[in-house]
C-alpha cells in the first residue's frame, strides 16, 4: 500500500530567516534594486571601492531596518499600519436634520 506525506505548510506565510511576508519581498527588491544601482554606478566610472562602500553600508541598513520593522510590526503590521492612514479621522455629514428625517419618512410610507 502506498503512503503520502501531507504538506502540513500549506496556507502559511512565507518566512525566511525570520522575515515574514512582506518583509521578505521589501529585503528581496531593496537588496535587487541596491544591486542595480552599485552596478549602474561601476559602469559609469565611479571608484570602485567607493562602490564597495556604499553597496555594503546600504545592504548593511537595508536588511537592519527589514529585520525592525518585522520584529516591530509583526506579520501583518505593515498591511495594517498602511490602512490606519487611509482610513478617515472622522466624518463630516454636511446635511441638514430635516433632510434626514424627510427621506426616512419617503422610505418608511412607500
């Protein structure tokens, strides 16, 4: 009789070294965009250990900060940190009462 093993992963988030979800797709592009950049930098005649430098000092920020804001805001902190500043301190209702109570009452005798 066959066995299969069940993928117990299934439904969970990404995770690698501890950055979880979004954090791990901001550490991928910084890391792929500080790349480009170095590299755009060697090819127009920037010294080359000037490169060196500041590829290493911004990966070196760039994975430190990841690894706060994960351990900051946690999994789905960032999401939910984003849709605090959408949403609207309070509402303003130009309407007057009257035109309250007179579409409830439309509503309410038809």
């Amino acid at each position: 009789m066959n066995t299969y093993h069940i993928n117990k992963g299934i439904g969970r988030t990404v995770e690698f070294k501890g950055l979880k979800a979004q954090y791990l797709f901001i550490f991928a592009g910084g890391l792929l965009g500080l790349l480009i950049c170095i590299m755009i930098m060697y090819i127009a005649g920037v010294n080359t250990y000037l490169c060196l430098t500041l590829g290493g000092a911004s990966s070196g920020i760039l994975i430190w900060q990841t690894f706060s804001l994960n351990a900051k805001y946690g999994e789905h902190g960032l999401m939910k940190l984003g849709s605090q500043k959408k949403h609207p301190q309070y509402i303003i209702s130009r309407k007057g009462i009257y035109r309250y109570l007179k579409t409830n009452r439309q509503k309410n005798s038809a």
